[in-house]
C-alpha cells in the first residue's frame, strides 16, 4: 500500500519543476536572443521575444551567416544526412554481425566478438588519425561517404543486439528450419519484428549521436558545401577580431536543436519501451 503524503508529494514536484528551470532557462534565453537585431543584443535584451524573429531566421536558412559559405538550411541537410545515414548503418551491420555471431558456428566466432567489443576501449582520438589516412586515401574527403562511413560500425549496438537474439528461444529457429525455411526467412521473419523496439530505441540513441558529431566532420570536410550544422556554428564564432553575428547564431543554435527534439518526440514510447522491456 503506498500512502498520500501531501508533503512528499509536494516536495518531489518542486523538484522536478526547478529541474526543467533550470534545463529550460538557457534554451528560452537563445530563443529570445535569436528574436532582437545585433545591436539590441549588445546593449542588453529584456526577456521577452523581440520583433526579429522572421528576419533573422530568413537570414540563417535562406542566406545564410557571414563569412561562413553556406545557410544553415544546406548545413542541416548534411546534419540530417550524416545522421540517418549513420543511424541505418549502425544499425544494419550491427543487426547482421549480432544474427552470424549467435545463429552460425564457425571458427573463431568468440574471438571475432571480442575483438568487435574490444573497440570499445579504444578512445576516438586514437583511431581519428588512422580513419582519416583511409578515408583520404579512398578519396572520401569532403563527401557525404566520407562523413558516415568511417562511423557506421558500432559495438555496443552489436553487443545489444547480440545479447537480445540470445533471449530468443531456439524453438522458433527450428520451426523455421522445419518449415522448409532457410537463415534469411528467419531473420526477416522472426528476428526483426521482435527487434523492432530495440531497433526504435536504437534508432533515438544512434541518430543523436550522429547529429551531434563535431570532431570527424571538422576533419573530414574543407569545402563548405559539406559543412554539418555544428561545424558551422562553430565557424560563425570564429570571428577573430570582427563582431560575431549573435543573434544568427542564436537563431542557428534555436534550427539545431529541432531535428533531435522532434525525433525523441516521435519514438518516445518505442524508445521507453525499448529500454525497459525485458521480455519480448
């Protein structure tokens, strides 16, 4: 029996609404900072949206900031791209390394495992230099190949994913095999419908960290037709001794956050599900 404290109750909300304060206060901010001109930001802006809105978020889509080549709308299509296409790639040969390390037996497989799961405890700046002598060898610089393949293999989705196919009972395997059915037909038919909240919850976790990726495109790319949204902001601060455009950059900060938000919106319930269900 759980009984009302009105106390405790009380006490737990205050929490929690000082929390999404505290969270949502500097969002709100960059909001009401990409509303006022550049001027009005330097001498002080009142916490209310100003009459900027329009001009300035014209401005960061259709002609993009000074100095830096391109809008912010091309910079977030290769956002988009990089991280769809980092997501589906993680998320495919994770699926097919985790079904041939359970259902195959071959030589060696363990070992193939751990080597995968071993690259966990190899931080990114080790293999950064590596990757990037293959990706320019292979002529991969400043293509959309360049920014999502050297990024699609993931062993902690193997790992997941492995772990999850193990929970199957064997008995669906064999009454596919009796079914006249062949490894395929199981993994189309059997495994990925049963994966699909793992693969939503997947999909949230993968595509943010594809959107949020700053150190590989900021190698990988020159021209700015391939500059992702982070890359870009991070060049309209780069100002040297000139006057950063604030409120363009507040207003690209404000597009940034879009995609992500609309995706963790979207899957939420998969997502929850996906990281709670313990049985399928």
């Amino acid at each position: 029996m759980i009984e009302n404290r009105p106390g405790l109750t009380f006490l737990s909300h205050a929490v929690l609404i000082a929390g999404v304060l505290v969270v949502a206060f500097p969002i709100y901010v960059t909001f009401v900072a990409s509303t006022y001109s550049l001027q009005e930001i330097a001498s002080g802006f009142p916490l209310i949206p100003g009459s900027y809105f329009i001009e300035n978020y014209s401005r960061a889509l259709a002609i993009g900031p000074r100095d830096v080549g391109t809008t912010v709308a091309t910079m977030m299509l290769n956002s988009f791209i990089m991280a769809v296409g980092i997501t589906f790639g993680k998320i495919a040969i994770s699926l097919i390394a985790a079904f041939a390390i359970v259902y195959f037996r071959f030589r060696f497989r363990m070992v193939f495992f751990w080597l995968i799961f071993i690259t966990l405890m190899l931080p990114v700046e080790v293999r950064i230099l590596p990757t990037y002598k293959v990706a320019a060898d292979l002529h991969l610089l400043n293509s959309y190949p360049g920014l999502i393949l050297p990024l699609i293999a993931s062993a902690t989705a193997t790992f997941l994913f492995r772990q999850f196919f193990l929970t199957v009972p064997d008995e669906l395997c064999e009454a596919v095999r009796i079914d006249g059915g062949g490894p395929m037909r199981f993994f189309f038919d059997i495994l990925l419908p049963m994966s699909r909240t793992s693969i939503a919850a997947l999909f949230v976790i993968l595509f943010i960290y594809g959107w949020n990726q700053y150190l590989w495109p900021l190698l990988i790319t020159t021209d700015e037709g391939y500059y992702t949204v982070l890359i870009g902001i991070k060049r309209m601060l780069d100002v040297g001794e000139g006057q950063a455009e604030w409120q363009i950059i507040m207003a690209s900060t404000m597009l940034a956050m879009i995609p992500p938000v609309v995706v963790v919106l979207f899957m939420q319930k998969q997502f929850v599900r996906g990281m709670t269900e313990t049985e399928k």
